[in-house]
C-alpha cells in the first residue's frame, strides 16, 4: 500500500514512529511533514497529502496536527477527500467502515505514539462495510 503522510510542528515524532512502523509492515510512504518542532503552516502539509489522495498518487492519507482539527478541516477542502478526525480505534474504525475515510487526522497533542500507530493500523486494515453507508457516502459530495 502507498501511503501520504504530512504534519506541523505537533507532530515529528508521531511522524517518524507511523513511518517506521508502516515501513515494517512493507508500506511504501511519501513524507509531506516537517521533521521539526519549529512552527510551519499545517495546510502547506496538508494541501499535498490531499492532493495525493484526490490523484490516486497513494491509497491513503495520514494527516497530524496538534489538535487534528485545523489539518482535517484543510484535507476536507479537496473533492473526493473524507478525512475523519480520530482519536479512538473505535472511531478508526467507524470511519473507514461506515465513511469510506481516505485520509485519518490524527491529534498529536490528545493521543500517545502508540494509540495512534494502533489506530492507523486499524484504519489502514478496514473495509468499507458499503450498503446502506454507500447512499451516505455519496450525499457528502457537493
């Protein structure tokens, strides 16, 4: 699987512990996030994971910012982009089965390193459940 990873300065090392754990697990991963604590913009990130997603460049996106919400709203922008703000498995899970999600927020400054490596696993490895989501799925778009 092709994965688009991009975040602010919230995230670095959320960053570098998803890619290598993706990296294990035979993902191949193209990087759009800064790798330092210094303040930078997160719809300069943001706007490029979208953007490779919206392409079919990769199957899915991981977007990280300190709260997720800022970077989500950005990622949402783009057409054909369902971006879920996640903070739970549960709600991982939920997003991809009943969202059809293409691209999981994550909120560095509310989730540890390893919930969130967990939820993205979960998110990554869910299926859209389709049925009577699809009807739902297709009304998101305008």
């Amino acid at each position: 699987m092709k994965i688009s990873i991009g975040n602010d300065h919230a995230g670095p090392d959320y960053k570098k512990a998803i890619v290598a754990f993706l990296e294990q697990n035979g993902h191949k991963i193209i990087n759009h996030g800064t790798d330092t604590f210094d303040s930078v913009d997160y719809p300069d990130f943001g706007h490029l994971v979208a953007k490779d997603v919206e392409t079919g460049k990769v199957d899915f996106g991981i977007v990280i910012c300190g709260s997720g919400n800022g970077i989500n709203m950005t990622v949402n922008k783009h057409q054909g982009i369902r971006a879920a703000l996640c903070w739970t498995k549960e709600i991982a899970t939920l997003a991809r089965q009943h969202n059809n999600a293409n691209i999981i927020s994550i909120p560095a400054r509310f989730t540890s390193i390893q919930q969130t490596i967990e939820m993205v696993d979960i998110f990554l490895n869910t299926n859209f459940e389709g049925g009577r989501h699809e009807s739902r799925v297709k009304k998101i778009t305008c």
